[in-house]
C-alpha cells in the first residue's frame, strides 16, 4: 500500500505475471465482472510494428494515459523498451482511464504483462496485454479517492453552472463540460483528458458526478421527509390544505398526496378541528390551561373559593373549569368523551355522537395535539 493515497498496490506490478499466467488470452468465456484481470488484444499494432520488434521477448509493459491524444481523449498507451508498442482497447480505456491516470500522477509504477507474438501468415507482429478489470481497477484506487479527488473542482464552480449540471441529471452537454474543464486546475490530484469530449467523457468524471448527484438527492430527500413530517403534523393541529400548502410553500396537490401516503384523509371530514382561527385556537388553549390549573390546585387540597382567589376569578367560573381541567389531567374519567377526541386527532370515523359533543370533541382534538397532552392507554 502506497502510504500517501491508500492505493493497493502488488510490488511494481498492477496485474501480477503470476497471476497474469493463470487466465488464458483471448478467452471470451470469461465474464468481466468478476475477475480482477483479463487478457486483450493491443491496439493499433500496425503502426507500432518497429517498436513492437524491438519489444520482442520483453515480459512487460507500462500502461500511460494519454492526455492530448487526437483521436482518443481517453486513450491509455502501452510502453515497453523506451516506445510506444500500441493502445489498450478503446472500450476497455474508457473503463481505467481515470484511475491509471491517478496512479500515474502519484508516480506509481503501472507494469503489466505483455506477450508479443509473430503472425506466421505475413510476418507481422501483434501484442496482448493483461489489465485491470474494473473490479480490479477498484481495487487498486477505491471510487471514494476519485470522490475526494474530485470536489475541489466541484466547489470551485460557480453555482450557476452547479445548478445547471444537477438540473441536466449531473450529465455534461458541450457547453456545461467544456465549462467544468475550465476549473480543472481546482482539483490537481484528479486526472482529467486534456480536453472535454461529449462522446467520450472520462469515467472517473462520470462517477464523481454520479457521486454528486446522490449527495444531493440523499440532501434533498431528507429535506423532503421533514417537509412532510412537519405537513402531517400541521394536519393534525387542524390547518387545512390551502393553509399548509401556502407555509410550506407547495401546491394542494403535494399536501394531498402526503397526507394520503401517512394514510391521513386528504380531505378532512366535518369532524375535523379546522374552520378555527389562529385566535380562536389561542382562546380555546388558554381556557385549557386554566382548567388544568385549577384542577391542580384543587388536588394540592385548596378549596373553589381558594382557587376563585388565587386566579383571580369567580367561584362559579372555578366550577365551569374545573371539570374539563380534572379530564385533561386524566382522560379515561370519561372514556367517551376521549374516544370522541382522538378519533378526531386521528382523522378515524367517530360514531353517532350530539353536536354539542361534535363541538366539544373538536375543543379537546386542539387542546390534546397543542398542548402534547398524555391520553392513557388508547381505547378499543
């Protein structure tokens, strides 16, 4: 292991010839992913055929990104004796471009088995090489260091362009890519192509993107979670659509679907605790509050006369109060009066009840879910 970038590397070698020896060229059985390397045919030999004669016989080769390549802007080149002998594989280039060029930076070897064989039909030679698969690749350089690598460049840009490339699903068009390329000197420890090329977009951009685009989803989600939380709870306080749509800053149509997923009634029934207004709320709570007060102060042992006293009002109002603040400090008192309320709370059916209790329920629905009131063991 390289101690400055945690990269795994086997002494000198990125696909070790022992190893190397062990899988068979040209084996099209193989599937891909799921072994660390495999043999390919080198590109580009007919016109590497010198320095592919001069090459014969060596055991290995060097695996260098290309970064100003014309025809490639991916391209990985094979070395070996001082020149080039040929190209990885384009679709296989593609594929450890980044990563390679990562090693490459960090001056890692990058030595690969090579075999150089004579074509006996016209003399010409041709050349394999062994490389990291993918799953090979991401063993030797961890996706997450292409991540760290990658966001300076990504706070280096401005936050238009940001918002342009999340708004494209984080994929680079002509303009969006040549843009970020511009930036590229914000992120020196990450291997990019010298020039951006819409058809052939470096993988290791690909995946930092892709990296970039499930953070803000992950951000977005979870802002979307509260957003929904903070709707049912709204609900529950008796707000109605049009109310919660306009705090939250959304249509009906999203405080509808989120109430229906919370399986909550889209649509709150005549039993519901709205129509109030925010002042009529406060008046309903603060009664509460004195109802409750006075209960307590009865159970301490002070008389409704003490009581009156000690808040200011009269014996008769005590006696209004007292038996609503006595319900509120223990509900199952009055197991039908609860049932009606939570029912209401919980938007679930409620049974035939008069409509001074109707009105009644809908008063104890907002004192229970303002004031988190404890309601005992539910009732069946």
């Amino acid at each position: 292991m390289d101690s400055r970038s945690g990269v795994q590397i086997d002494n000198v070698w990125l696909v070790h010839p022992e190893r190397a020896q062990k899988t068979k060229l040209g084996d099209r059985t193989v599937d891909i992913g799921k072994v660390n390397h495999i043999w390919v045919g080198v590109r580009g030999v007919t016109y590497h055929q010198h320095a592919l004669r001069r090459a014969r016989g060596a055991p290995f080769g060097k695996l260098v990104p290309q970064r100003n390549n014309p025809y490639d802007s991916t391209a990985i080149a094979i070395n070996a004796e001082g020149a080039v002998i040929g190209y990885v594989p384009r679709a296989m280039a593609y594929v450890l471009y980044s990563q390679i060029g990562h090693l490459s930076h960090q001056g890692h070897p990058r030595q690969v088995p090579i075999r150089i064989q004579t074509n006996p039909d016209n003399g010409n030679l041709s050349a394999w090489v062994c490389v990291p698969t993918r799953k090979g690749i991401d063993k030797l350089v961890p996706i997450k260091i292409l991540h760290s690598n990658f966001l300076p460049l990504w706070d280096a840009l401005p936050s238009a362009l940001r918002e342009t490339i999340a708004k494209d699903a984080f994929h680079l068009s002509d303009e969006t890519g040549a843009a970020l390329w511009g930036y590229t000197n914000h992120a020196p420890e990450f291997w990019l192509s010298g020039q951006f090329d819409a058809q052939n977009v470096d993988i290791g951009v690909t995946l930092a993107l892709k990296r970039m685009r499930e953070l803000r989803n992950r951000k977005v989600e979870q802002k979307r979670k509260r957003r929904n939380k903070n709707i049912v709870i709204d609900n529950h306080a008796g707000l109605t659509n049009a109310e919660i749509a306009v705090k939250h800053d959304v249509s009906k149509a999203v405080v509808y679907s989120v109430l229906k997923e919370a399986g909550l009634s889209a649509v709150r029934p005549k039993t519901a605790a709205t129509g109030l207004t925010e002042s009529h709320r406060k008046s309903i709570v603060g009664r509460a509050q004195r109802c409750i007060h006075a209960a307590d102060l009865q159970v301490g042992g002070a008389s409704r006369s003490e009581i009156a006293s000690e808040m200011g009002t009269s014996v008769k109002t005590i006696e209004k109060y007292l038996p609503d603040g006595k319900f509120y400090r223990e509900m199952s008192l009055n197991p039908g009066r609860k049932l009606a309320a939570l029912s209401i709370t919980k938007d679930l059916p409620i049974g035939d009840i008069s409509d001074d209790e109707l009105r009644q329920a809908r008063i104890d629905a907002v004192v229970i879910l303002t004031l988190n009131l404890s309601t005992g063991p539910n009732l069946e």
